[in-house]
C-alpha cells in the first residue's frame, strides 16, 4: 500500500516541481520591483520636495500647492504601503510574546 502511495505521489510531484519554481521566481521578482518602486516614488518625492524649496524661495504661489499637493500623494503613498509591514512586525512581536509567556 506504501508502495503503491509513493508511486502516486511522483506524478504529483513532478507537475508541482515546475509550479514552485515558478512561484519562487514571481515572489523574487515582486520583491524586486516593490523595492524598485520605493526607491523610485522616493527619489521622485525627493525632486518634489526640492521643487517645493525652489518654489518657495521664488513666492510662486500656484507650484508651490501644486508641489504640496504632489508630495503629500507621495508621502501618503509610502505610508500606505508601510501600514502592512508595520502591522506584521507588531503581529509578530505578539505572538513571540504570547510564546514566550504561555
């Protein structure tokens, strides 16, 4: 009976092999482009912010709440993106308390 299990299991496995490459490669490359597009919105907030100054050292009034307006969608953008970080680490400290505990 073991046996004939084991030899059930091998077609099993060898249609999953190909399937958990592929979801380690796509988790991979989704971590690879979250963090580009961080580096990327906070350099972009970085201009923003230095458009801002220039902006304010020059009294235009119009680009100086167009360049609020921008950075704060950004500054929001990445703060959004942190609540869920945030929140698992402050998950996970629990539970390793509670673990602890009990």
């Amino acid at each position: 009976m073991k046996l004939l299990g084991n030899l059930l299991l091998i077609p099993m496995k060898i249609l999953l092999f190909p399937l958990i490459i592929f979801i380690i490669c796509f988790s991979i490359l989704t971590s690879v482009l979250a963090f580009a597009g961080k580096f990327v919105l906070g350099f972009i907030n970085l201009i923003i912010l230095l458009g801002l100054v220039g902006s304010l050292y020059y009294g235009n009034s119009k680009v100086i709440a167009a360049f609020i307006l921008l950075f704060s969608i950004g500054v929001l953008s990445l703060i959004i993106d942190l609540i869920p970080i945030t929140l698992n680490k402050l998950s996970n400290s629990l539970i390793n308390t509670l673990g602890f505990w009990f």
